[in-house]
C-alpha cells in the first residue's frame, strides 16, 4: 500500500520537472475576419483597451477573385495616430482608452472584387504570471487531499 503512495507521488514529481517553465500569456484577439472589397474601398474598426499593451495587426491578401492592391492600414486614438502607416503586419504600443485601427485597398481585376483578411490582436503590458508558484501550490493542495483521504482511511 505504501507502495502505491510513493508511485503516485513519483509520478507527481516527475510530471512537475517536466513541465515547462515559463510564464502565462493572456493575448485577446479583438478582430478576426475577412472583408470584401469592391472597387476601392475603406474599413475602419474601434475598440475599447483598458490597460497598456501592444496591438498587432495583420492584413493578407486572399487569393480569390481579384487580386488587391494597396493594402495598407493604421491605427490612431484620440490623441492622433499611433505608429506608422503600413502593409502587411504592424505591433503597435498603446495606452488604455479608444483605438481605431484602419484598413483599406483596392480590388483589380475583371470582377472588381477581392478578400482581405484582417487579424488584431492585444497583448497586456501586465508582467506575466509565473507558473513555478502555481505549480507548487498546486502539488502542496494535492498533498493534502492524499493525507486527508489517508487519514479517513484509518479512522473508519
């Protein structure tokens, strides 16, 4: 029996020295879709961001009817425009309050019609949650439901 314990135990250990060791990242995807462009055409999107961080956006091409030209987007707040203009993917440092990200491009073809693909993303400036803590607490919380399934054991 004391046997088995240590079993589940070394198992345990084992499993916790394994694990990686690396912090918790909370990324927010705040838009993710794709958009038809007919002619030339413009987007705009707004979004609320409560703390400090970093966008990233992303803006593809799909390859599907006509090919799209001048694909370029940017972000601004209230405040003015954040970073640069750009094509293709840009990380963007922001402050909380009111973000507007920007897009735009021109389908070019025989059917004047196109599909851009548009991902943001969030990224919290917050410092990242250390997983070693956690993870002995954990340990520790199953430790003690052992001991305590032990000890009900032997007083019945």
């Amino acid at each position: 029996m004391k046997y088995r314990h240590f079993l589940t135990a070394s198992i345990l250990v084992l499993g916790a020295w394994v694990l990686p060791v690396t912090a918790a990242r909370a990324d927010t995807v705040l838009y993710d879709s794709a958009d038809f462009v007919q002619g030339s055409q413009s987007f705009v999107q707004s979004f609320y961001i409560s703390t400090p961080g970093t966008i990233s956006i992303t803006l593809t091409g799909v390859p599907w009817l006509d090919s799209i030209s001048d694909l370029t987007g940017f972000l601004t707040s209230t405040s003015g425009v954040l970073g640069q203009t750009f094509n293709g993917s840009e990380d963007v440092s922001v402050g909380p309050g009111t973000v507007y990200a920007h897009w735009f491009g021109e389908a070019q073809g025989t059917y004047d019609l196109g599909v851009i693909g548009v991902k943001i993303s969030f990224q919290p400036a917050i410092a990242a949650v250390p997983l070693p803590a956690s993870l002995v607490l954990l340990l520790s919380g199953l430790g003690l439901l052992l001991g305590w399934q032990r000890r009900q054991r032997t007083t019945i």
